[in-house]
C-alpha cells in the first residue's frame, strides 16, 4: 500500500532533497511552503507523486490549513517538519524575536498539533521535526532562535513521552543538525558543513528506521554531549571569544 508523507517546508534545503527522495520512491508526496513559484516547480518535477499547498506556518489559519490538506491527500503516515527560520539579532530587536517566536514555535505547534491528533485518531503515524545543535545552549547573537529550538526539542520528547503513555502507536523523531550548507546557514563561525544531500540522505535512513533521534551528520553528537557538560565558565568564554573560525568559501 501506498505510504503518504506529508513535508512540510519543502521548497527548499533538506526539505526539498526529502520531498525529491521520497516521491522517486513512489510516495506520495503532500508539500507545503510559502512560495507558491518554488512549490510548483516542485510539483511540475514530479506531478504524479507530489502534490501541494500553499502556507506559511506562522498564519494563524495554519491548524486548519493543515487539516483540510490532509483530509484531501486522503491522510497521510508521516509529517516531516523541516520549516523554521533564524535571523541572527546582536542587537536584540523586538520584532526579529518575534518572528522566530511566531514561525518556530507558534508555527511549530500549529504543525505538529494538526498531525498528532490526526495520528491519534487514526491509530498510528510518524511524527518527524527538525531542531538543531542549537538547542542545547544559548547564544549572544540569536537568543530567541536558541530557546526556540529548545523548545521544539523539549516538546518533540514530551510527545514521545506522551504517547508512549497512551499507547496511541505515535512515533517521534527528533533530527538534530548542526551546520547544513542551505540558506539558513548564517555565521562567521561555522564548521563541519555539511552537504545538504548528504544531510538529507542521514535524515530519509533516520525516518525510515523510526528513531527517535538522530545528528546529522552523525559527528554532531560529540559537540552536542560536549556542549551538554561543558562548564559556563567555558562556554561563555567560548561563544563571546574574538577569535573566528574559517567560514567556509
């Protein structure tokens, strides 16, 4: 029987490179972004396997959007979250936070609600969502990106909790980037980027194995533990320290 995915975020970055993978498979493919020009030249790629819609998660129609799309991909097996955004702000402005905060959390519960009780009265399903390295500690240039990331990271594991409880059959997987080579890749400090076809191809072999956390790529793990238990002390020093790191060309 045919599977059907639903990504949403998928005109560009992994999101595209998963939506691309799984429809060569013979998926059927429900894909939501924001640019309706990107979304058709998806669509136009594989029109027998992909379908869209049009919407941005930080509308506040998104749970209903959401719920009448899959009502029309008659259901759906899997979300895969991979929309957010980041705007780095030193200078700590009041609507850049809250952007972040209406796309990456707002949005984020929008998406993830609409699926997980879909999920819950169909029996089963997969729930698979994008945070980053970035929620295991703060930063002095994207707080609000950090602590949204946080978040994400604490609900997606209190909805694993939560239906390990109520026996509803929900698989939650966490995918944990650190540096991807897309446009939110932003910074003077990056390092070990990784190719966003590579990222994508660790992210389909995470999903397909349902697990319930995944780095990508799989070397992340070591600076997550160590960030983890690293002293502020030294990640203070760290993070405000003036010496740069070779961005990559």
């Amino acid at each position: 029987m045919q599977e059907t995915i639903l990504i949403v975020g998928a005109t560009s970055g992994i999101g595209k490179k998963l939506c691309e993978k799984y429809a060569a498979e013979g998926y059927k493919i429900g894909a939501i972004g924001r640019r309706i020009h990107l979304l058709e030249q998806l669509k136009s790629s594989d029109p027998e396997h992909i379908f869209i819609k049009q919407c941005d998660i930080a509308d506040i129609k998104t749970p209903f959007i959401l719920s009448d799309f899959i009502k029309e991909l008659n259901g759906i097996d899997k979300l895969i979250l991979t929309a957010s955004v980041v705007h780095p702000n030193p200078e700590l402005e009041y609507i850049i936070e809250e952007s972040m905060i209406h796309t990456n959390v707002n949005g984020f519960i929008a998406v993830i609600n609409a699926a997980y009780q879909h999920f819950k009265e169909k029996g089963s399903g997969q729930i698979v969502a994008i945070t980053s390295i970035a929620a295991i500690r703060g930063n002095n240039s994207t707080p609000a990106y950090n602590a949204s990331k946080a978040f994400q990271s604490s609900y997606l594991e209190s909805l694993r909790l939560k239906s390990l409880h109520d026996k509803n059959n929900i698989i939650i997987t966490e995918l944990v980037p650190g540096y991807v080579e897309t446009d939110m890749a932003k910074g003077n400090r990056l390092f070990w980027m990784a190719d966003v076809n590579k990222a994508a191809l660790q992210c389909k072999q995470a999903i397909d194995k349902k697990k319930s956390r995944a780095f990508i790529t799989k070397r992340w793990r070591l600076i997550y533990w160590l960030l983890k238990f690293l002293p502020s002390f030294a990640y203070t020093s760290i993070i405000n320290s003036k010496l740069k790191l070779q961005k990559r060309n």
